[in-house]
C-alpha cells in the first residue's frame, strides 16, 4: 500500500524525531495524537494528521484503529528514504526521473507518470532533498550526489 499524505517537508530531520518521539510508545485511544503532533511540530490539526498518516508510511508509526503509537524502527536516514520511495505514492517515479541533469519542478511533473500537480511535486522533492534523494543545482533538481 502507498500513502497519498505529504505535509510539508521541514528544515531539518530533528523534526521527524520530535513528531515521532511526541507519540506514546504503545497504543492508547485515550491519548489525542493530532494534538501531540501539533505541539511537536508547530502545525494545524490537519496537517498533523497528514503527519501521522506520512510518518506510518516511513515505518516510523503503527496504527491500530485509527490510534498510533511509535514502532520499534530507528529513525535513520536511509531507511526513511527507503521507505519514502516504497510507501509514499509518487515519490518512486519522481525518483525514477531524477538524473545527473537538473530539471525544473514543471519538468519533473511532467515525466513522472502519476505526477502531474506541480504543489505534490515540490512537496516530494522538498523530502527528496531532506533525506538524501536529490538535491537542488541550477535552478532545478537533480539526483543526490551519494546516490550517483
């Protein structure tokens, strides 16, 4: 299953932990996850929730019945973008079509087969970026450096 749910990318990887690490360790329907999440990370209650669902699909959440609770996996660079590129919907051909050459957000949602709404697009890469997948050059995207 791919997840649909991007929030905005944030400046720094610390604030995947701080999302993560405001959530209990075991599920519990009495706590409000939203509202940890809000606190943790200075957003609105719905985009918190698209935290929630986005940081489950990097393997960093369970969900049980609409609760979450952090899961035993280590917030851990390469892993997240492994996981992003599996489980996040769009970023695999987003990655696909990345190379050596930069190319522009427009250019990129126009390659990507599922990719056609340039905000999702810039989204994407802005998480790209932060975890290692691409970087900007000229104006544009291109691959990672690390990842040639």
């Amino acid at each position: 299953m791919r997840y649909k749910p991007v929030p905005p990318a944030p400046d720094s990887p610390d604030v995947v932990s701080r999302a993560r690490d405001s959530l209990p360790e075991s599920v519990d329907p009495d706590v409000d996850c939203c509202a940890r999440v809000m606190d943790a990370v200075g957003v609105d209650r719905g985009t918190a929730a698209d935290w929630l669902v986005f940081l489950a699909a990097l393997g960093l959440l369970d969900e049980r019945d609409g609760t979450y609770a952090q899961s035993a996996a280590a917030v851990e660079r390469g892993a997240l973008a492994d996981a992003f590129v599996e489980r996040v919907y769009g970023a695999r051909e987003l990655v696909d079509v990345l190379d050596d050459d930069p190319r522009t957000v427009e250019d990129i949602a126009s390659r990507a087969s599922v990719l056609r709404d340039a905000e999702r697009v810039a989204r994407l890469l802005a998480w790209c970026q932060l975890l290692g997948l691409a970087e900007r050059a000229d104006g544009g995207y291109r691959v990672a450096n690390e990842r040639r």
